[in-house]
C-alpha cells in the first residue's frame, strides 16, 4: 500500500502548500505598488501549485476539471471583466478594472476567494480518493508491478537482457490497459503497446511528451522479441526498466 500513503501524503501537501500560497496572495495584494520579487516567486509557486493540483482534479474530480481550469483562466471570451469573472492570472499580471471616473472596480485581491475554491476541491479530492475502491485498486497494481519490475532487474543485472525486457514490457502494457480502464476507454482485443498508447493519446488522457516517452520505450521493448537479430544492449535495459517505473508511478 506505498503508493497509497504516497499519494495521500502528495494531497495533503498540495492543500498545505495551497494555504501558504493563499496567505503570500494576501500579504502581496494588499498594496497595489507590491514588491516584485515577491510577485514574481507567487507566480511561479502557484503555476507549480495548479499544474499539479489540476492533474489530481483531473484524475479524481473529472466533473470539476473545467471549474478549476475557469478559475485560474477563463477559457471563453470575456466581453468585459468584472468581479464575477475576474480570474486568477489576471491577478498575476497586476490587472485592475476602472470605471471611467478612474474608481477601482475590482482589483487583484478579488482573486483570493478563487484560490480558496480551488483549495477546495483539492480538498475534496482527498475524500474521494479515501472512499474509492478504484483508485486502491489501481495503487494495489502499481505496487504489484513494482515487484514485477525488480524481478526485471534481478534478471538484467544476471545478464538476461531480453527476459528482463519482456517483464518490463508486460508491466508497461498491463499498465496501459489499466489506465484506459479508468478512463473508460473502449479497446480491440488483446491491444498492444503501439494501440493502447494511441488511444490514451487520442483521448486526452495525457500529453505527446508521454506519447513519444512511451512509444520510446516499446521501441526498446520490441528489441527483446526473440524474433528480433538485434541483441537489446545493457544499457537499453536500464533505459526501460527504469522508464516503465516512471509512467506507472507518474501516469494515472
């Protein structure tokens, strides 16, 4: 169950970290002169926050994906701003709404309420994960192939290269189908690595750079296929193992 505790323990430092953001956007927009140095560090510890934060909404509360997206940035044209649709990264860049009297309307304070909504269904993502099965399951797996892949290892380090490729192989391939599984992703019989890459790709599940990581590592994988002259190298080996460890621990 370490990927479980690990996982919970990610949630909770997401939610911790997005406290300590909200208080720096407090201490930052309290003037409307801030200090730069200290936007600029806010800038990049909330884009670090929300890339991570939306991949865990995206897994857990898929219904709430778009919400927490709208909240940071606002997907749909504005015909003007005001504070119902006044967005985060508009806070970012220092935007302020004025009437023509040059009255302050909304000014970038108004986007703390935001942050504490999306605090919020990370929050919540916590509950889910701790009431759902589906996701266990899927923990309970990937530390099931974490077996499979040091048995992988044992295997190369005692010279059996294209044994130890086809486990990493098998585990890399259970773990596709795994995820098409969760997100519902309808498959051919038997589909093999090339497919089941495809799919995830075409369904948005994730982006080309793990596309191309992936079809990287089948590449490798074919080079243990007894059919195959080519002898996989030592190296090629540890390029696979050690990357099939890394999509089952961070594609999800």
């Amino acid at each position: 169950m370490k990927n479980i505790e690990r996982f919970k323990q990610d949630l909770e430092k997401l939610i911790v970290e997005g406290e300590k953001i909200h208080k720096t956007m407090q201490e930052v927009f309290s003037t409307q002169n801030p200090n730069n140095e200290k936007l600029d560090k806010l800038k990049i510890e909330y884009e670090v926050w929300f890339s991570e934060s939306q991949e865990i909404v995206k897994q857990l509360l898929p219904e709430r994906l778009d919400d927490f997206k709208n909240l940071y940035k606002r997907t749909n044209e504005r015909k003007r701003i005001d504070f119902e649709n006044y967005t985060i990264s508009d806070a970012l860049i220092g935007l302020y709404m004025r009437d023509n009297f040059g009255t302050i309307l909304v000014k970038p304070s108004a986007a703390l309420p935001r942050l504490l909504q999306q605090i919020g269904m990370v929050n919540a993502c916590t509950k889910k994960f701790e009431s759902s099965l589906f996701n266990i399951r899927h923990f309970v797996r990937a530390d099931l192939f974490e077996n499979e892949l040091d048995a992988s290892e044992e295997l190369k380090k005692n010279g059996f290269l294209r044994a130890a490729g086809a486990i990493a192989g098998v585990v890399l391939e259970s773990h596709l189908v795994q995820l098409c599984e969760n997100y519902k992703i309808e498959t051919k019989k038997n589909p093999g690595i090339h497919e089941l890459n495809k799919l995830l790709l075409d369904n948005e599940v994730y982006e080309a750079t793990n596309y191309e990581f992936i079809d990287y590592l089948r590449e490798l994988r074919n080079k243990c296929d007894h059919k195959k002259k080519e002898e996989p190298t030592a190296d090629e080996i540890d390029d696979l193992i050690k990357g099939v460890n890394k999509v089952i621990k961070t594609v999800y």
